[in-house]
C-alpha cells in the first residue's frame, strides 16, 4: 500500500515560455498551411490574408518583400502542414529568448513593439 501511493504519478517541467504570473489570455487562431510542426512558444505573425505564421516569414505584397508582423504566441504544439486552428496567447509576460522564430531570424526592437501593442509583454529570462 506505501509504495503505490508514493508513485509519481505525473512530472511536470516549466519550459521558461512564460516569465511571471502576469495574466495570459488565449484565443482560436488560423494556421496558413505549410509550415510543418510549429512548437509551444513560437512567436507568430499575421500574413495579408489574416492568417498566423512563424515569425520571420516574408511574404510578397504589391511586388514589394514585407515581413509579416509580430502578433501573438502559440500556447500549444500544432501540425501546420495543411492550414489548420490552434491556440495562442493574446496577452501575457514571456521570456523572449524562450520564443521560437523563422531560422536565421532575431527578434528586432520592432517585433518587441508590435508584440507590446498586441499586449505580449516580452522580458529576458533570468
């Protein structure tokens, strides 16, 4: 009897996403398609077509390259191969070198901003 009720019955691990107890919000976000496993903690951005894409992405818009803008944080691993509907947080208190971008991308001042009026609050971890 002991030793079944000393079992670990569960482990949980924090991955340093989010910083402090600050409140967090989440909303239903759409997926472009394309873009295979994106992980918790990805920073996304909205493309012309209102659809979140791994920040970093560059899409072509009146022949002009433009970066898409930073908007919200994938609060749960998602299959992005076709375009799908997952959850982000809309607003919370995050360490930005936990977040995941496009490769050879590095957050700017700008991303931080646009995160900031999007009410993503964005501190370097401890």
């Amino acid at each position: 009897m002991t030793e079944q009720l000393n079992r670990e019955v569960c482990k949980v691990e924090s991955d340093k996403l989010i910083n402090s107890a600050y409140r967090t919000d989440v909303f239903a976000v759409t997926i472009a398609a394309g873009q295979g496993v994106l992980k918790r903690g990805t920073a996304l951005a909205m493309n012309s077509a209102g659809k979140m894409v791994i920040l970093g992405t560059k899409e072509t818009v009146s022949e002009a390259q433009v970066l898409c803008e930073a908007n919200c944080v994938l609060a749960k691993e998602v299959d992005a191969t076709s375009e799908t509907t997952a959850l982000a947080y809309r607003e919370g208190h995050f360490n930005a070198n936990s977040l995941i971008v496009k490769n050879d991308y590095t957050l700017t001042a700008k991303d931080k901003e646009g995160f900031r009026i999007h009410n993503i609050i964005l501190s370097e971890s401890i």
